[in-house]
C-alpha cells in the first residue's frame, strides 16, 4: 500500500527550503567584498564594480594585493601575498590584478612573489597560479621542511586561461594566450599562441605574416552588427532552421 502524503509535512519542508535559500541568497548578497564594503578597505587597491563572491577561499596580505576595476572573483577563490599571514612584505604590492580580469571558482593565486595578471584575463574554474616551488635539493631532508624556490609570474593581456591550469613560478604569457584545460606552463609563452599539455607546449600561433598555423579548423564566429537591438536577437532566437537557410540565401544588401 502506498504510504498517505502528508500535506502539512510536504508545505512546511517547502516553506523551510524556501527560507533556507532566502537566507543563503542574502548572505552571499552581504557577504561579498567591494571597495564599499569594510572588508575591502584591507586590500592595497580594489577597483570599482569589482566583487569577490561569498565565500571567499583564503585570503591574506590584503595590503600588498591590487584589484583592477570591474574584475570578477568567484566563489572560493583563494588570494595570498607572501608565506604567511601577519609579515610586512614591503612598500610594493606583490600580488596585481587588471581590470575585468574573471577568477573562476575554486581558483588560486599563490603571490610569494610577484605576481601579475593583466587586464581583460579570463580564468576557468579551479586555475592555480603560483609564484613559489618547492625544493627538494636535500635528500635526507623532508621536502616540506626545505625553502622553496620563488620566480615571479607574469600573465598578458587579453588571455584565457583553461578549467584546472597550472602556472608554474616564472611563467612569462603573452597577451592573448589560449592556455588548454589541465595544461602545466612555466617558462615563456609568445603572444596569440595556444598552449597545451603538461608541460605545455604552443599547438598553435598566430603571426602577421601567416595567420593562425596549423589553420582553424572552423571559420571564426561572425560578430553582431552594430545597431542591433535585443528584439531582434530575441526574433532570430525564436526561428527554425528552414527560416534560417532562407535568410542565409538571400544577397547581401548593395
């Protein structure tokens, strides 16, 4: 026999669902850093309309860290300038950040040293950067216990940096660099080139002189005309693929 639903039961777990994400929804609205928000003012610079999602990883050395205007940080992203909490690391900021830079969730940045992401930087999830390595120069000696190595990192404009990428201390990426999902890059990257593998290595470049090689392998998506209003977006959405092929056939105006 089929157990009797309990209606009372069934509204009052709705009801507490929908409080409970009420509650969460406010919190995250609350509890995330701005330059207007108090927790923001620890920071050495953070730019206008840039937020850091609640909750934040770990974060510390907030006086030597530099947040450009208009950037993105995601849930969980942990920020860190120097070894450790607490240290006075100097007059320079270590750890800068341009504008409109995006940080997916779960990401790192690891600024021992000097670490820089430039503007307009697009980071998948769960991206880890770090300025510092460990050594292991002592084989009678935990590698844990031995001082790590720090070169510091530098990441170009324009780049788009894959889901669980690694860069490695003195990594040096040019501006509108394609790093692959999972790729591990240290050394120097040229401008406009891809990356993949672990290490990394370029799989493909773009010069002045000869385009992308190897070639693309599908044509580059077509940008949307200027002065198109977002009811036409909405229309073209709403058409089949018949009505498409029809308009594709038609001879460009002039």
């Amino acid at each position: 026999m089929p157990k009797r639903k309990n209606t009372f039961s069934s509204w009052r777990q709705g009801l507490a669902q929908r409080a409970v994400h009420a509650a969460w929804s406010w919190v995250q609205r609350n509890g995330s850093v701005t330059a207007e928000h108090p927790a923001g003012l620890r920071f050495g610079a953070i730019g206008a309309a840039t937020r850091l999602a609640f909750p934040l990883g770990t974060v510390f050395g907030e006086p030597w860290i530099r947040l450009g205007s208009h950037c993105i940080i995601a849930e969980q992203v942990t920020l860190t300038a120097g070894l450790m909490p607490g240290l006075d690391l100097g007059p320079d900021p270590i750890l800068r950040i341009g504008d409109g830079v995006v940080l997916g969730r779960g990401s790192h940045v690891i600024a021992d040293t000097t670490v820089t992401i430039g503007r307009d930087c697009y980071f998948g999830p769960y991206v880890y950067v770090t300025s510092t390595n460990h050594s292991y120069d002592d084989p009678h000696e935990p590698i844990g216990r031995q001082w790590p190595r720090m070169e510091p990192v530098e990441i170009g404009p324009g780049c788009w940096i894959g889901t669980g990428a690694v860069i490695l201390p003195g990594a040096r990426i040019g501006r509108n660099v394609v790093v692959a999902a999972g790729a591990v890059v240290r050394g120097t990257v040229p401008d406009h080139a891809v990356v993949a593998g672990a290490p990394a290595r370029v799989v493909r470049r773009w010069t002045t002189e000869d385009g992308w090689q190897p070639p693309l392998r599908t044509p580059a998506p077509v940008p949307i005309p200027d002065g198109t209003t977002p009811e036409q977006l909405r229309a073209l959405a709403d058409l089949d693929e018949a009505a498409v092929a029809r308009l594709a056939a038609l001879e460009p105006e002039g």
